[in-house]
C-alpha cells in the first residue's frame, strides 16, 4: 500500500484462515489507500472476509484504517495493550502526547526557533494517517500462541520503536512477520519522546535484536517495509554495526559540548523535510542519551534551558 512519505509504501499480510483471513496491519487511512482496499476487497480476498485484524503497533501507517476496516468486516482489532493506549494518547494529545510536548522537548535539545514552528505549522500529523480508531480491542500478549488456520505463530514483543511491537513467528513454515523491527534495507526510527525524555530506547531496540537473530537462518522475514529476506542473524549483525558505527561518530563530532539538534546532520546527510527533521530530533537524542547512560557522554542541564552532551572519555 502507498504511504504519503519517502518511505513510500508498506507492506501488509493476508493469512489464510479457514473460510476467512487474518489481516496483518492496516495501512494509512487516507483516500488513495482506501481506494486500493477496495481493489483488493473485489480481487484479491477471493470472496472471503477479514476475520480479525492484528496490528503490530500503533503508527499511522500500521493502524490508520483499522476502526474502517474492522468495522466493514465486523472483526475483532488485535494488538498490544500499550500500542493501543498510546494510540488513543497520541490522537486525544493527552498529557506529554501532544505535539506542543515534543517541540518543548525538542527545544530543550536545541531545535530552532524556525524549525519549531514549521513543525507547529504541520500540526497533528497522527489524526491525518488515523482518522478513527476503535473504541475496542482483544488484548494481544508477549509471548501468545495463536492459531490461524492450520498453523500456529507465536508472537515476541520488540521495544525502542515503539513501546509494545508485535511480531509474529511460525515455525512450521520458518516465516517471521517482522513488521518494522527487522527491515532489510533501512535502521526502523528509534526516538525519544517527552513522556519519557531521559529513557535511551536504542539500547531497549539493540536487546530486542536478539529474538530475530536467534530465528533459524532459513526463515523468510516478511517485513513491513522492502522485501522479503532471509538471513535473520545476519541482518541483526549488520544493525548492530550500524548504531554501534552512528554511536562512534557522535562521539568523535561531540568536542566539548553539543546539543541533539547540532548533532542532526552526523546522523542524517542529507536535507530534511519537516517531518523528517521531527523524527530526526528523536533519534538524535536517542542515540545521545544511550552515549550518556553508558557513560560515553555526559549531560549537563544549561542555565537557558537546554541540554548539552560532551564526551566523558578520550577516544582510542
């Protein structure tokens, strides 16, 4: 399905189920993708019905058309408890959720002025991808067996990209539905956000790792985004490489004091739109605190309200 973004598409899963099928995320809940459901409703469900939709977590482009969708097939929408009460914060921009709590936060970390306001400029990006979202669910727990069909998955929790992900194992047919936690070309966001300002979600992401890498090198990946892969393992090593890389270039681009906003164009190379620059932000003070709270960098709290980062050790 298209997504309105540079990351310009998701992937979705249909899983034969009994007379029906177990529908693996939602896409976005806008017109054009709308639209393709209504394709795929005629063509590709083959006269059969969603049963029950699973969501792998709650960002836009995973839960955008789940009230539509659930409603249309009178269906159960299964999924973590944390994902589908942060859903409901992030809509209703409950307290530390709303979007004037990440500028505060991103200020502290030396966004600018300009910035900040082109990101107030743009709103609740969130109600624009989730129009609706159901007032129910079925509770999806870490560690649950489910049937669907003839077989049976198992379902292990990530965390750094969001606060519950989902994904979903079969070892009957060595397939791994991944969603954005292991993909095959790109790192999945990682960030920092103002409920949670001094957490360090990368090193939660780095421990969550271990689950895939530990799946049979010849299980098929199906992620959210990109192709299918096999090679599990090997891909875990190269994300490692990756963060443990971006976390030595910080630290050689830190000197004496830095702000997360300064340190933004070492992690990203390249001009950033809006809403690239608001998950930029995130990251950047991702990677930051995790330096911080391993003991590589420090944090000082300035007098004008922002927050510095230096390095705590010589480079070897």
């Amino acid at each position: 399905m298209p997504l309105p973004f540079a990351l310009d598409h998701i992937n979705l899963w249909l899983l034969a189920d009994g007379n029906g099928w177990t529908q693996i995320d939602c896409g976005y809940g806008d017109v054009a993708t709308r639209t393709l459901w209504a394709t795929h409703f005629a063509e590709t469900f083959a006269g059969r019905h969603s049963l029950r939709i699973i969501a792998t977590h709650y960002h836009p482009d995973h839960l955008g058309n789940a009230a539509w969708l659930t409603k249309r097939f009178d269906c159960p929408l299964i999924m973590p408890q944390a994902e589908f009460l942060t859903a409901h914060a992030v809509a209703g921009e409950h307290s530390g959720y709303h979007l004037a709590a990440f500028i505060e936060l991103f200020r502290a970390h030396g966004l600018s002025s300009e910035h900040a306001a082109a990101l107030e400029a743009r709103g609740n990006q969130y109600r624009r991808g989730v129009p609706e979202l159901p007032r129910v669910y079925q509770r999806l727990m870490p560690g649950a067996d489910i049937s669907i069909g003839d077989t049976h998955w198992r379902i292990f929790n990530g965390y750094g990209h969001s606060p519950e992900h989902a994904a979903l194992y079969c070892q009957s047919l060595r397939v791994c539905i991944s969603g954005d936690m292991l993909l095959p070309k790109i790192s999945t966001n990682i960030s920092v956000g103002p409920v949670e300002p001094d957490a360090d979600p990368l090193a939660r992401f780095l421990a969550s790792l271990s689950s895939f890498a530990q799946l049979p090198p010849e299980t098929l990946i199906l992620p959210s985004h990109g192709l299918p892969f096999v090679g599990a393992a090997m891909r875990v090593e190269e994300l490692r490489a990756h963060h443990s890389a971006r976390l030595t270039e910080l630290e050689a681009a830190a000197g004496s004091s830095v702000t997360a906003a300064e340190m933004v164009p070492v992690l990203f190379r390249r001009k950033l739109d809006v809403q690239q620059r608001f998950f930029a932000m995130g990251e950047a003070i991702a990677h930051l605190n995790h330096l911080w709270r391993v003991g590589r960098m420090t944090r000082t709290a300035k007098s004008d309200g922002t927050f510095r980062f230096a390095g705590a050790r010589p480079l070897q």
